[in-house]
C-alpha cells in the first residue's frame, strides 16, 4: 500500500458559504433561511427546525465563510488542495429573473475566495433558477478557456426540475459539449417527513443519500448518460445508496417494460458505473461497494464545516480498500483529471 505521505490529499467536496449568499438568505422568512437565535446565526434547513417562535438549526460561525479558517482545518488534516462548492440550497429559493445577477455575484465571489489562497483552493460555480436556457448559458461560460471556476454545482433538481425532465435538454448539452465537470449534492432530503424527532441525525443520515439515489436513478432511467457520454458527473456522499442498488435497479428495468422506455439497450449500472462518486462513505464496506459499482472513480472528500467532516476516517476507509495506484487516484488522480488542478 502507497505510504500516504507520499502523495498530495485533495478534498473534492468542502463547502463555504460566502457572506452575499447567507445574506440573501437572510432576506427569507421560511425554510431555507438563515435566522438569528439569541444573538447567534442558525441555518435553517429542514421544515421541523422552522418554528416561527424559536426556529433552531445548525449554528453557523467563521468555518462556513473563512477561508482562512478552512485552510486551518487542512493543514490539521494534512489535505494540501481543495475544491470549494457552495451548499445548498444554491439559488433553489431564488427562481426569478433576478436569479441571473445572484448567480454572477456568488460566482465572482467565488473566484475572489480561491485567488486568495496561494492556489491552494479552486471554486465551482452555481447556477441561477431562472431557466434551463439561463443555466446552459452560465455553463457554456465557465466551461470557457481560461475561466478560473473549475466546475459546478447543483442539487438534486436544476431550475426546479427533476433529472429527468425533458426540459433540461439545453444543460446536459452545455454539459457534454463543454465537459465542465459537475458536482450533484442533496438539497432537502427525501422523506423527510418521517424522520422527525432525531434532530438531524435522520435527515443527513438517511433522507440526504435517499434524494440523491432517486435523483441519479431518474437521471439514468431516463437515457441522459446514454444521450450525453462526455458529462462528467460527480456525484456525492458515495452515490447514496446505488452502490449498494444497482443490481436491484437492473433486475427492475428488465422486469418492467415502461422503465425501457427513455433506455433500451443499457442496464442502469452501466450507466453507472460511468459516473464518478466521491468517497465521502465514512467505511471501508460501503466504500467497498462504490469502488466495486464504479472502479477508481472515486475522489476523498470531507463535507467541512459541517460536523459530519471526518477527514481521517475517511482516509483510513480508502487506505483499508483500495492500495497503490488505485488508492493514488482516489486521493488525488480523480480530482487533478476533473477539476484541473
């Protein structure tokens, strides 16, 4: 197994908050929002953590919007490069006309914030909600030469809809004709619903990786990747539980003939097995499984600030399955090829 010294660690999923941004959402009333509780911020996520009397939610500080204070984490994690995407809930609350500036102004800001950090960082951009017209034009300038975004990010649903919406047809080519790599994270959760009660831990545990399954699956299902080879798509959190799904996925394609419609010739693990994951899996069974579904197309990530950030466990999870150049890859190699750093 290569000593793991030996080789520069880049974290392909840290996410930072830019001041603009937790202003504007400020600016709302309900879920998603910032609030200030007893003199300190709280972002506001999930609908139960709404309480119009006493909302509560994650404490927000310095570690969401510092890139000073990120870099510290990293150097205590030994990770020498990282690639910094905003959170959700992007611009999903913001679908209006003036979803277009908001995005410019978040996009400069986040190239201001990795110009800054000696190249240690490098940012992806957002897109605005407007239109998939709107969207497929902000992709098509960042996938320009020389631009100083690396990417971008969305959730689970882009100008408020799904994957699979026909509609997106203008996104997927910007995607394929530009190859500006993608990052898909969870946004609201699925089924949140039923998992009250537990504060977070249901939600993130189960409802996140749960809406990215369904998300990716619906992706597939509906031909995108067979349509549009060269998008490169990273998906988050290990690809929820398709790992794991795959081959249940298959044996219900060629079971049911309506899931055939929109892809005909290709079980949905071939498609894929076509995407990237990051390994953000926290074990080294469940990393197992993502490796086995996509080989080493996976990239270390850590989720900071968020508290769920487990850089070292991370790391031993991929130093326990995968060695040598394989392990180079997953470290490293994945995130040079995509992110051209």
């Amino acid at each position: 197994m290569t000593d793991a010294t030996t080789v520069e660690v880049i974290d392909v999923h840290s996410h930072i908050y830019p001041p603009v941004f937790l202003d504007l959402l400020r600016t709302r009333s309900r879920h998603p929002r910032v609030a200030t509780v007893d003199g300190r911020d709280q972002f506001i996520i999930f609908p139960d953590e709404d309480d119009p009397e006493r909302p509560t939610g994650r404490p927000i500080d310095d570690a969401f919007w510092d890139a000073t204070v990120k870099l510290a984490f990293m150097d205590r994690a030994g990770i020498g490069r990282a690639v910094l995407s905003l959170g959700n809930p992007w611009l999903d609350p913001f679908p209006g006309p003036e979803s277009v500036d908001h995005a410019d102004t978040i996009n400069d800001e986040l190239v201001r914030i990795a110009e800054r950090s000696d190249g240690r960082l490098v940012s992806v951009g957002i897109l605005p909600c407007s239109s998939p017209a709107d969207a497929a034009t902000v992709i098509r300038t960042i996938g320009g030469a020389q631009h100083p975004l690396r990417g971008i990010v969305t959730g689970p649903r882009i100008c408020g809809l799904a994957l699979d919406d026909g509609r997106l047809e203008p996104v997927w080519e910007a995607l394929d004709r530009t190859r500006l790599t993608w990052i898909l994270h969870p946004s609201d959760g699925l089924g949140v619903a039923e998992m009250v009660g537990y504060g977070q831990a249901l939600p993130i545990a189960l409802a996140f990786p749960f809406e990215t399954t369904v998300a990716v699956a619906r992706y597939v299902l509906a031909g995108v990747v067979r349509r549009h080879p060269d998008i490169r798509l990273l998906v988050s959190h290990g690809g929820g539980t398709l790992p794991y799904l795959a081959a249940r996925l298959d044996t219900v394609w060629r079971a049911d003939p309506s899931a055939r419609v929109k892809l005909e010739d290709e079980a949905p693990s071939a498609s894929l097995a076509r995407l990237h994951l990051d390994a953000l899996t926290y074990h080294q069974r469940s990393l197992a499984a993502a490796a086995d579904l996509v080989g080493d197309k996976l990239a270390f990530g850590t989720d900071h600030p968020f508290a769920v950030a487990d850089p070292e466990g991370n790391l031993a999870a991929i130093d326990a399955t995968l060695g040598g150049a394989a392990r180079d890859r997953v470290v490293a190699g994945t995130a040079l090829d995509l992110f051209a750093m």
